[in-house]
C-alpha cells in the first residue's frame, strides 16, 4: 500500500479524540502561568500520534489533560464525542516512571483492572495472560515487578493499561528512562501491539527519531512566545513511510527530509546577529583547540 493510500484510508476513519481550542491556565508566585493554549486536533481510529516539541511546550501536561488527570481551563476534550473531565477505563495511561504495584506479581497487576470491572477470577486471570502472551512476557506471570529489568516492567505496564480495554492508550514519555538498546526493542513491540489490537496511541516524547519511527502524524508544539501565551500547536507533520517499517528506512531521502523539517520547527536556527556570550580565556598560549 502506498503511503498516500494508507492516509486516504486514515482519513476515513472515524475519529476518537477531538481536542476543540485546548488552554490550561493557572496562577503562580508572578502571576497567572499559561501550560496551554488555543490546541486543535483530532486523532482517528487507529492512528499513532506522537508529540514532541521543546522543554516547556506542555507535553507532558496535553497528556495528562487527555487522561483526565488535569483539569483544563479553556476550550474542550471529547472522547468519541464525549467531553472529558476526569479519568475512565476508556483511556489507558502508561508513564515513564514505573507504576507497576511492587506487592502485586507480575500477573496480579495485569489482572489488577480487570478485577476493578468486575471480571470473575478464572476470567481475569485467563485474559491478563493473554495480554502477557501478546507483550512477550507470560513466562514472567509469578515474578515481582523488582525482579524485572526496566523494559519489561514498562512491557507489564502496557499490558496492563491495554487489559482494561481503553478506546485510547497515552503514553507520557514512557520509554524515556530506558538505554538505547532496549529503547529500539520496545519501539518494535509497541508497533507490533499497534498492529495486532484495536487502540488508538497518542505518544509524548521528546525523540524526533522516535517520534518518526512510530507515528502516522507528529504533533509539533512550541513554548509560549509574544503572539502565544501558553504551548502552541505549530503544526501537524504526516510520516511519510510505509507500514511495517524497518530500521533502513531511516537511510530514506523521505525521513531524512522529515527529520529535518522536524528539527528545524523544534530547534530554529538563531538569527544571525544573536548575541554571542562572553568568552573568558582560561588556558595557556600554544594550546588553541583550532
């Protein structure tokens, strides 16, 4: 399928989360501090959306705004077409720390939502092992979240968030504290989870690579400025690459142009009569580094 095939088919979607003239204000020691304001989007059935954009754009506050987790105080959130003031079993939350209940086994935790709607034990149990099974881990059912490394507890928490059924799963950073390596191996997982369950994703990360690497769109939001007072959305950047993807495609003219497009909203260039700083010289003459 061609990529402009696969946004055709996007667009055709229905859409889960309609975000209407976002802004959250509140007071602070100098006066009323703007997180957000005047944010616009939609996000459709199945789409993965990441969100990136400079220390304190508001990210982290978008997202919790989206779980329900922070009242905003301007415009709307709807949730297939119902606003949204508090938290529900219909949002899944995944952060970068890890949340996993250090009393609970591995398997205790994936059940922990079920057993909160209800579900009977045998059926509880049945279904957190499932969701296990799909993140890799039913061999680690009976250990205890300290017994695991970091990406599997962030593995644990995924399935956990998932097993509640959420018509949207928000994930706040999550693979932020993990190295590299095992960073690009949870970057594959989520994508083959994506593939194989019905959720719609929305992922805060500061990564551009990351960013482009999961998502069909990129939100792009930038810090207050003197037309903005709060984090703004500067603007929305399709992905535009195949699905599945594979790690050469980072080689393509096409990501390396998204890349940079990426880099240049986030991180523009100064003008060329910034000022410099002030430069003190404090070695000895004969060892200039140029």
């Amino acid at each position: 399928m061609s990529v402009s095939e696969r946004f055709r088919r996007i667009a055709a979607r229905p859409v889960v989360l309609d975000v209407r003239g976002l802004g959250m204000s509140f007071p602070g020691s100098a006066g009323m501090v703007h997180a957000l304001h005047d944010v616009s989007f939609q996000v459709r059935r199945r789409e993965l959306i990441t969100v990136v954009g400079a220390s304190g754009c508001g990210k982290s506050t978008l997202v919790r705004i989206l779980a329900g987790l922070t009242a905003h105080t301007a415009g709307e959130v709807l949730l297939d077409g119902k606003p949204v003031r508090g938290p529900g079993p219909d949002r899944g939350m995944v952060f970068q720390g890890y949340t996993l209940f250090p009393w609970l086994s591995v398997l205790k935790n994936v059940m922990f939502g079920l057993e909160m709607q209800e579900r009977g034990a045998d059926q509880a149990r049945s279904e957190a092992l499932q969701w296990l099974d799909l993140v890799g881990l039913a061999h680690k059912a009976d250990a205890w979240p300290h017994q695991l490394s970091g990406g599997q507890r962030q593995r644990v928490a995924i399935a956990r968030a998932l097993a509640a059924g959420p018509r949207i799963l928000l994930m706040d950073e999550p693979f932020g504290a993990l190295d590299p390596q095992t960073r690009s191996t949870l970057q594959e997982h989520l994508l083959q989870i994506w593939q194989h369950v019905d959720i719609t994703i929305v992922f805060i990360t500061h990564d551009i690579d990351e960013a482009l690497w999961l998502a069909d769109r990129v939100l792009v939001l930038q810090p207050p400025d003197a037309a903005h007072p709060g984090g703004w959305l500067r603007e929305i950047v399709e992905v535009p690459l195949p699905v599945p993807r594979t790690r050469e495609m980072a080689l393509s003219p096409d990501y390396r142009a998204t890349r940079e497009r990426l880099e240049s909203l986030i991180h523009p260039k100064p003008p060329a009569t910034a000022e410099r700083l002030p430069v003190f010289k404090l070695t000895q003459a004969g060892d200039e580094v140029v």
